[in-house]
C-alpha cells in the first residue's frame, strides 16, 4: 500500500496587494472578446471608444506576406512594459520598479473561428529564437539585414510593424488586426470587472513580483492579478510556467466577464469596455465595425469555447552568441498548430458548447472536468463512514471516491451515534495536511478536522450534507513547464466556477 504523501504544514500565505505588457496582453486578449461580447454595443459608444484608441500604423511597408485568411479572423496581442500610468505608489505596491526595456514582453495570436463560435489563444513565448526581417532602423536610419534575435526584441528594433513581419515570417499566419496594452489597463479593467478568481494547489510566492497567494481559491483585484500573471519566479519553469498561469487566468477572466451578467449591465458594459480599449492602440482598419462586429459574434463565448496552448518548444535553453539563451520551438508540432489556425480548425476534440446546448436533443453532455490537485489520488487511502441516515450512500460515495483515483478501503461502514452529524467531516493526521485538503477537493463542502496521531488514513464521515464526488486528477507535474497541450477554459477554472 502507498502511503499518502507526506508534508509540512505549509505556512499560510497573505494576499498580496494588488500601457503594455505580456500578461496585460494575454489578458485583455480574451477580456477584450468578452467584453464586446454583448449586443448591447451600440454605433455610438463604439465610435466614441474607437476616438479614444491610439492608432499606430503596424502594417506599414509590410510585403511578402502570408495569404489572407478566409477562414475566421487572426489579432496579434502585443503587451510591453511600458509604465508611464503607474504611480509612484502602484509601482512600490506591486513591485513594478526597474526601468523599462520598451520590448514586447508577451505576444500571443487570437484566432476567431469563421462560425464565431471558437476563439483559440496561442501564446509565443517571448525568447523564441526569431530571424528578424530586414528592416530600417529607426534610430540609425540604416538597413538592418536578418539577423538572429529573440522574438520580443523586434519590438524594440522595428516597432509594430517589424513585430507583425516577425510572427508573421515565424508562424506563416496572416495577422488582420494588431492590439497593444499595458499594465494600467491591465489593472483598471479588472477591477472594473469586480476582480477574479484563481486557484493553486499550493502557496504561490515570488519576491520578485511580490505575490503571495495562499494555496485554494483567492479573489484578486487588478493590482494583485497584475502580479499573479506576471509572475516568473515561482518555480524552475520560468515563462513557460508563466504562460501556464497566465492561461488559467484568462479562463477565470472570460468566465467572469460572461457568467456573472456583468457584461449585460448596459452602465457596467460600457464603463469596462471604455476602460479597456480607451487605453491601448490598435491598427488603423480596426473601426468601430469591427468592434460591433466583432462584440455580436462572440457574445456566446464561454470558457468552454475558448482554446488556450503555447507553442510547442523544442528546446528551452537554446544559446545564441551575443544574445543569450533562446527558446527553439518544435518545429514540426509548431507547424501542425500554425495549420490548425490557418484552416480554422479546433485544437481540442470537445466541441464549442453554450449555455442553451444542454437541452438540445440528442446531444451529449461532457464528462465533469477533472479538477487538479496536489497529491495524486492513488496515493491517497480513505476509509468511508456513513453518517448520513441514507442507506447505501456509503457503499456508492466508495465506488465514486474509487473510481476517481482515491484508494478506498472497499468497505464502508456506518458512523457510530443515533444522530446524523448535519456536516461531512473528513478527520486526518495533520502530518499528511496535503492529502488531506486533496481529498476535500473532490469533495465539496467538507470540514477538515485535524487528529494528531491517526496516521495516513483519511476517515470520511458523510453528514446530511453530502451531495457528491467531484473527479479530481493529479496535478500535472509538467504544468507550468512545458504548457503546449491545448485545452479549453473550463478545463482549468477553480473548481467553484466548472
């Protein structure tokens, strides 16, 4: 038998605190898609947002490009770590200091389906080896010729336009629009959205960041979204990790945008989107149609709908003279998710699913998401104890405890006591906490009671309570390094919001 894992108390961590930059990017790419969402957006608030939108002309001079997609649209989602609306006070807050390298710190392409009822997120990571085109430099005023360079750097040489031929010659997909953000909106749409929730399995700290989130489900304000997305340092992942997280954020963002009704408060809707597309900049040819355009096609999307991956890496560590360690994609995988894109195709095998679908006749409902957690279910040994007063719901909370992993003991007993205790109580030795709070995962609403000296075994004892098994599936321990596996929003939202 497998004793469950063994483990310190983890100290329990505070909440930290709460114009462009990559986790402001990832993030307003999708809130960007919901908040127009709605039907609501009319002519003139449209225009009146679109006046507000700073232009710069990212298609300029640009040639040899991929062809036009004709099947859906494709935005390049640029954010960089310019800081010029953030205050002496936020940067101390959120540990924003340092000086500015005026690059593209994070890059991703949102491809809208042809239907409009997909949108799929790539993120590129922002250390891709890239051979950047021949381009003028803008400070020199000379031919630059191709040269090697990490991708974010394109930014700093050429501006939005090098930065468009750049992905464009890297992906051989044909960008329509271009969007540019920062932190400040980062920050003011999120807290104009009411906040958002995110879930870890365990402590998440990072001095660098100044996160400090403790394990489960924490509501997060702007600033502290801020240093949720952005953080690096958190384990040996680095960005890719990052990307990871920034991808469960963007789920939990969507969710909230088109689940809590917000988007369809006409006062709420127009507040968050003038305070999200008021402050980026945006290619010429994206008008006010398109923003009405764009709003009434995806209204309908849920997180279930939308597809979050990472480019496929080859080699994370790949070291380039004069520039440093790069990241090399894998090319042949790459190239298969570029053509996915290309030819409007899904990168999941679950179809788009709304709301209305669930009753539709003859369709099948998806199997429950499993949701993550710390220590594998196998490794975790429980014995069922039905308290109830509902004969037979010891044997069947066994199977189903079972059947997702757990091992059980395969024989449910009824609690001792005339009385139904009113809550499911798991009792555990505080030397096995991690497993403990695993198991209460997959079971919603139990109290966790400490019991110095019970040894591995998790003792389950069902109240009145008790409603169900939620599956659970051990936490990838590739999460966070190597994110290149598609999935959909509601795969990786906290468990309260599936």
């Amino acid at each position: 038998m497998t004793a469950p894992a063994r483990s310190q108390r983890p100290q329990r961590a505070r909440h930290g605190a709460p114009r462009r930059r990559r986790w402001g990017l990832r993030f307003t790419a999708v809130a960007a898609v919901g908040v127009l969402g709605t039907a609501g957006l009319g002519h003139a608030v449209a225009t009146r947002i679109e006046n507000r939108i700073d232009r710069v002309d990212a298609f300029r001079g640009l040639s040899n490009r991929p062809p036009e997609t004709r099947q859906g649209m494709n935005v390049l989602l640029v954010g960089t770590d310019g800081r010029d609306r953030i205050t002496r006070a936020q940067r101390r807050l959120f540990h924003l200091g340092g000086a500015a390298c005026h690059c593209a710190d994070t890059l991703m392409l949102v491809h809208l389906s042809a239907d409009h009822d997909r949108v799929t997120v790539v993120s590129l990571p922002r250390d891709t080896y890239a051979e950047i085109p021949e381009h003028i430099d803008e400070k020199t005023g000379r031919t630059r010729p191709v040269h090697p360079q990490k991708l974010n750097a394109a930014y700093a040489e050429g501006g939005p336009s090098l930065t468009v031929r750049t992905v464009e010659r890297l992906t051989r997909v044909h960008v329509d629009h271009y969007l540019e953000v920062d932190f400040a909106s980062f920050m003011e749409t999120v807290d104009v959205l009411g906040g958002v929730r995110v879930c870890t399995a365990k402590p998440l700290q990072d001095i660098y960041s100044g996160l400090n989130l403790p394990a489960g489900t924490s509501s997060l304000n702007g600033g502290q979204a801020l240093q949720y997305v952005r953080s690096r340092h958190l384990d040996g992942a680095a960005d890719l990790g990052r990307m990871h997280r920034q991808q469960r954020f963007l789920a939990s963002l969507l969710h909230k945008a088109t689940d809590s009704g917000v988007l369809l408060n006409p006062v709420t809707f127009q507040q968050v989107s003038e305070t999200l597309l008021g402050s980026v900049r945006a290619d010429r040819g994206f008008g006010s149609g398109d923003l009405i355009g764009l709003g009434r096609a995806l209204r309908n999307l849920t997180p279930a709908s939308a597809e979050f991956v990472s480019v496929p890496v080859g080699t994370a560590n790949f070291p380039v003279p004069r520039i440093g360690s790069t990241v090399r994609w894998d090319e042949a995988a790459a190239g298969k998710l570029f053509q996915s894109l290309r030819e409007d195709r899904p990168l999941t095998d679950r179809a788009p699913r709304h709301p209305h679908d669930v009753d539709v006749p003859g369709r099948v409902a998806p199997a429950p998401v499993a949701v993550p957690v710390e220590v594998a279910p196998g490794q975790i040994h429980v014995q069922v104890l039905n308290g109830s007063g509902r004969a037979g719901l010891g044997r069947t909370t066994d199977q189903a405890l079972r059947a997702t992993g757990f091992r059980t003991t395969g024989l449910p007993a009824d609690a001792r006591g005339r009385v139904a205790p009113a809550r499911t109580v798991i009792t555990y030795d505080p030397r096995w906490d991690r497993s403990a709070r695993s198991l209460a995962v997959a079971l919603p609403g139990a109290e966790l009671r400490p019991v110095p000296g019970q040894g591995p075994l998790m003792r389950l004892t069902l109240g009145t309570d008790f409603k169900e098994v939620r599956p659970v599936r051990a936490q990838d321990p590739a999460a966070g390094k190597d994110p290149a596996k598609a999935v959909t929003g509601d795969q990786v939202l906290c468990p309260e919001s599936a």
